[in-house]
C-alpha cells in the first residue's frame, strides 16, 4: 500500500492524526487524479461493507411506527413477563437516536402496549448470522431463523442482531426463541455479550442463565444438571432459585437450585479458537494427521494409537468433540472420571504421545496414564501432570533421577524425571505432549508441542511394564486430568527429536 | 425484467394494496446494501444506519412515484445521496476535521460511488462474512476491530505494532477479502 494511501485511509476513518496541510494536499489528489481516487473508493467502499456486515441490523422501529404495527397479540402465561423484560431491557440500554426519537413523546402505558405488540412480532424475526462453521450443511454466510438446529460434529460461530457472539460446539440442539433467548438443548457453547445485547439468555432443561455481560459458558449436557460458568462480568443463573455468578465463578442449575461448581473457562471454545481450528480445517490438517497415522499403521513398534472413534471402553469419561469436527476426544473433568487401558506388554524403550487440552491446573496432581501396583511391580509407569507448578513427570517404579539427593533435596518428587517448563500456557488450547524412556542409557525426554523441554538421567536397565491403567486418573481418583484426551499413542523405540516435532507438525489443528 | 425484480414488483403491488407490513420485507432485501453505500461514506455505522432509517421512511412514504421498470436499489441511493448532502450541511459548522474530510470525499467521488454499488450483486456482502471468517487470525482480528477511533491505536499496542502498520493488515485483509469474494462468486 503506498503512503498516499495509507494517509488518506487515516484520514478518512480518523483512527490516526493527520495534519489539515495533508488533508488538503490528499483532497487535492483525490480530485484531480482519477487512479488515485479509484483506488481510494475501492478501500473505503470495501470498509464501508465490511462495517455494515459485521454490525448487526438496528431495529428499524420508525419504520415500524410509520407502517402503524400497534395491533395487540394474544399473550399465554410463559410470555406474561415478556413485555416487563423487554421494557427493562430498553430502559437499561443506553438510549440510541434511532429509539429514543420514537420514545420522546409516548406515554409510558402506550409505549408499552406498542413494545408487548412489537416484541410479539419480533418473536417471529429472528434472524442470526451464521458467522463461520465447521459444521456439514451450515455454512458462513447464511442465517438462522426461529428453528431447531441439530449439529453432529464442528462448530458453529453464531452472530445475533444486537452484537452478541455465540461459538456453539457439536454435538448440538438449540434453538432460538428470540434474538435474545437461545434454548440449548444438547452440547456447549460459551458466549460474548456486548452491552447492546444485555439481558441474553441461554436456557436449558434445568434452568436458564441470563447474562448481564459479557463472556459465559454454559454446558447443557453436564451430568447433574447444566452448568453455567462466567469468564467475565456477570450472569443470574435461575434454577428455583436465583444466583449472581461473577467473572470467575460457575454454577450447575438443578431445577430446584444453584450449587457453585469450579470454574472451567478453558473447556470452552472461543471465538478466537474457533477462528484458528477453521483455518487449520481449511489447511487440510486433518487430512494431514490422518496420512501419519497410516503411516505409523506400518511400524512394527507401534503399540497402541487410540483416537477413541470407535472406542467402546467403559469408565466414567464424556465424549466430546475432538481436535477435528467429527472426531472423538475423551473428557475428564470430575473427580471419579476415567478411562481403563490394559497393554499387557513391556518395553525395553517407549515414546508416550497424548494430545491434550487442558481446562485448568488445579492444585492436585492430573493424571495422563497411570499403571496400577506401581509399589509392587517395577517397570510401571505414571505419566503426570504436577500440581500447581504444572511440570510433566514421569515416575517409572524402581528408577529414580540420578542426581537426586535425598539427604538435602526437601521436594520428594524430584525424585522422578521431569519437564523443565509447565503446561500452563497450554491450558485451554490442544497442545501435543510426549515423553521417551530408554531403559539401557536411563535417558528420559520430555517434548511440549513438538519441542525438546527436557532431558534427564534415571536408574538405567529397568524394563517398562504396561498392564492395567488408566486413562485421566489414577485408582484412587482424585488426579483427574481436568480436560480431554484426543489421540493417545504408545510406541515401543525412543522417537527422535526431528521425528516427533515432524509430528506435531503434521498433527496439529492450528 | 429478472426474477427479483419482477418478485419486488409483485411485493410492490401487495404493499399498494394495503399489505403494509410487507414493506418490511422491502426494508430487510435492501437494508444491508443501503448501509453499505452509506457506511462507505461516514464510516460511522450508527450514523450510517440513522440516515438509512430516514431513507427507509422516505421511500415509503414516496412509494408510488417509483418507477416499476427502474433499479429499486438505485432509486433508493438516490434518496440516500439527498440525505447524505443534507447531513453533511447541516453539520459543517460543527463538524470535525474527520467529518469535513468525508463530506468532501463523499462529493468528490458520488459517481465512482454510485458506480461501485450498482455493481454489487446480492450476495456480495453474504460472500464477504463467510470470507472474514477464513482470514489468518492476526488479518481477521484487525477486521474485527475496525480503523474508527482510538481502536487502531489500541490495537497497535496490544499487537506491539504501529498504527501505520495496522493500517497495512486491513489493506492486505482487503485484498485477501476481494480475492476470496471473487472465487466464491465462481460457479
């Protein structure tokens, strides 16, 4: 772009300052030289278009007025308080011209009567915009009405006429009552609520959440009863009775009540996740993990490579969505969760490698794999997530670090190898971890999104047991791994460094 | 005449007979177009779709000194142009250097304006969301974010970056956009 250019688009948004000597030279240019100005009104009209599909319609009300909608609809008791919530919501607004113009000279008891006749009316114009999607036969670009919608696999990015933004992840059924009432009837979806669209409200078989801004999530398949958790600002969940949740906070809505829960702001998509895993779509990284996993179909090493597609195991897991649209993750998040796993195999090396999101790093120990009779059998393997610190660690019964000091060093876990950096900066997104063991050198690596974090030496000659285990805890059950579990691979030789950041590279969804 | 148009004339027809709620229909074919043109020459979206309204109403009240073998989307820009020279006079005592600027742009380039617009098929702007949504994260942040204001500035310091340099990704997003809109279009 030239300068010129670039002047005159400052000039003309006024997002930067420009002097009125440049002002006027640009003007002068834009007059008299016919490319320039061209080229300049194609900048601004594409602005121009840009702005008005990315804001929702107003509300054409003096239109309204002026077509002379003022006839009243028949009322049934769920919409008694619809008018009520509908003036609040005006008044509450800060009042645009378009609105308080028509406002200006009503009496209130006629204004409500126009708004009980206009909200009714509104009630069959709902039109939401779908905005991206992964989703088979839901493309960006078309709209939603006042319909069921049913979602099998992706995820849909939602834009509502007063600005609200809505990621909704598959498995789904929602439907939208309104533009400001969405009923969620399966599946999650996390919410950002401008001041425009205040009072948005989700509901669901146990209650509703009614948001007074700005960013929220709510998980209508939760096993005792939806959950609504806040990430900013403020929402009323109502279940019986009614709660103010802060940014911070989560609730689970039981019918009759509202019990506080932690908060899992991570195991929701964003926006701007939703963003980046289209592009990776769009990529074709999905087809490009799926040509590695063919390939590794070969390797006579190759253990296990579980994407839990058609996985049938039992546990206390939920199945969701996984790092494409349409494949399958294992989510643990309360406390009993898990999933059984039983190699029944040794290794004199291996390389463990788990895509995982976590949701948070809570202040116990998460669980990725864990053997069981680890006191009585050496050779048995934990593979672990530290608390609080969020360090990987991979005691293997039997072995210890070499350099470790059990006079002087206070921390018992030091006993065990472990990664250099945390994965707390990985929390809320998919991230690859991996871990190699070589039992004749004692050399045990640690790789966090295809990169080497760390090497260390333990106890060498110790043969690697995999029999009975678990998946995202372990059997006393209060190390659940708090997040999902996509593709979980067991390889019986010591990957090299190059090898394993080739695959992430080829693995990954962003 | 086309389909659409001989639709509009039907829906025109209905509106003449009484049908006055279907002018709605009219206002929500045409609403995304008209604040396009019009948020092409103030930016200012609030503005824009205040002086939209205004040019909704015109139109309806002036309905039937539309031609029926006329460009509905043209004769309403025609409205639109009449506002906008009214907007901006009735604001050039007060008005900023911004606003000044635009009235002059806006005078200036009236018929690359209305040359452009004539020329934007529906389903451009349908074509342009689906296209925002597949622009590289950082392109599409800018997107979002607009040029107006303070939010170039914000923006800059959020992304360690310089307001000129913002202004060279939403260029590079437009020209990715226009690609993008011109392969959707291709059957």
């Amino acid at each position: 772009m030239n300068d010129d250019l670039s002047l005159f688009l400052q000039a003309w948004t006024g997002g930067a300052e420009v002097s009125e000597a440049e002002r006027q030279r640009l003007l002068q240019r834009f007059e008299t030289e016919a490319a320039f100005r061209a080229e300049c009104v194609e900048e601004i009209r594409l602005l121009g278009m840009i702005k008005a599909a990315q804001t929702p319609s107003p509300r054409w009300l003096d239109v309204q007025d002026a077509l002379g909608l003022s006839q009243a609809a028949e009322s049934s008791a769920a919409e008694d308080d619809l008018a009520s919530r509908v003036l609040r919501s005006v008044r509450s607004e800060s009042p645009t011209r378009l609105r308080t113009r028509w406002l200006a000279w009503r009496p209130l008891a006629a204004a409500a009567a126009v708004m009980l006749a206009f909200a009714f009316w509104w009630q069959g114009r709902v039109q939401v915009h779908v905005v991206a999607s992964s989703a088979p036969g839901l493309s960006a670009g078309t709209s939603l009405g006042r319909e069921v919608c049913e979602i099998e696999s992706g995820t849909l990015e939602l834009l509502t006429d007063r600005g609200a933004r809505v990621v909704i992840e598959a498995p789904a059924r929602f439907e939208f009552l309104t533009a400001q009432r969405l009923r969620l009837m399966r599946g999650r979806l996390s919410a950002e609520v401008p001041p425009n669209a205040k009072g948005f409200t989700v509901v669901t078989a146990s209650g509703e959440a009614v948001d007074l801004g700005t960013r929220f999530g709510v998980d209508a398949d939760a096993p005792s009863g939806a959950e609504v958790h806040v990430f900013e600002g403020e929402v009323i969940a109502h279940a019986g009775q009614r709660v103010s949740l802060k940014a911070g906070e989560a609730g689970t809505l039981q019918k009759a009540a509202v019990s506080r829960r932690d908060l899992r702001e991570a195991a929701f998509i964003s926006p701007a996740e939703n963003g980046a895993l289209a592009e990776g779509l769009r990529q074709g990284r999905a087809a490009m993990a799926e040509e590695w996993r063919t390939r590794y179909a070969k390797d006579a090493a190759l253990v296990l490579w579980e994407d839990f597609e058609h996985d049938e195991r039992e546990g206390s897991f939920r199945r969701v969505q996984g790092r494409w649209p349409g494949s399958v993750s294992l989510e643990f998040a309360e406390k009993g969760d898990f999933a059984p796993l039983n190699l029944a195999t040794e290794a004199a090396q291996f390389t463990l490698l788990a895509w995982v999101r976590l949701d948070r790093l809570p202040e116990a120990m998460q669980s990725i794999y864990h053997g069981h009779d680890y006191d009585q059998q050496p050779g048995t393997v934990h593979w672990l997530v530290r608390q609080n610190v969020g360090t990987m660690l991979l005691p293997v019964s039997g072995t210890r670090r070499l350099d470790f000091d059990g006079e002087k060093e206070r921390d018992r876990l030091r006993l065990y190898p472990a990664s250099q950096h945390s994965v707390r900066g990985s929390v809320g997104r998919w991230t690859l971890m991996a871990v190699t063991y070589d039992s004749a050198t004692g050399q045990v690596c640690f790789y966090q999104d295809g990169r080497l974090d760390n090497e260390e030496r333990v106890t060498a000659g110790v043969m690697a047991r995999f029999g009975e285990a678990r998946l995202g805890n372990w059997n006393r059950q209060d190390r659940v791994l708090s997040g999902r579990l996509d593709d979980f691979i067991v390889i019986r030789r010591v990957l090299p460094a190059a090898e394993i950041h080739a695959f992430y590279e080829a693995t990954k969804p962003y | 005449m086309n389909a659409d148009e001989s639709d509009l004339n039907t829906l025109l027809d209905r509106i003449e007979r009484g049908e006055t709620d279907l002018y709605l229909g009219v206002v929500r074919r045409y609403e995304l177009m008209l604040r396009s043109y019009l948020a092409a020459q103030l930016y200012d979206i609030s503005e824009a779709d205040d002086l939209a309204q205004e040019v909704f109403l015109a139109a309806w009240r002036d309905l039937g000194s539309f031609r029926r073998d006329g460009d509905f989307g043209a004769w309403l820009r025609g409205i639109a142009r009449n506002r906008l020279l009214t907007h901006f006079r009735s604001q050039q005592r007060r008005a900023s250097a911004v606003e000044r600027f635009q009235a002059e742009v806006a005078r200036v380039a009236e018929e690359e304006m209305e040359a452009g617009a004539r020329h934007d098929e529906s389903g451009r702007i349908e074509r342009l969301l689906h296209c925002i949504s597949r622009l590289p994260e950082k392109l599409r942040r800018v997107v979002h974010a607009g040029l107006e204001g303070a939010r170039p500035a914000a923006l800059a310091e959020e992304l360690q970056t310089t307001v000129p340099a913002i202004y060279q990704l939403h260029y590079r997003a437009n020209q990715l956009l226009r690609d993008c809109m011109t392969k959707e279009a291709q059957p």
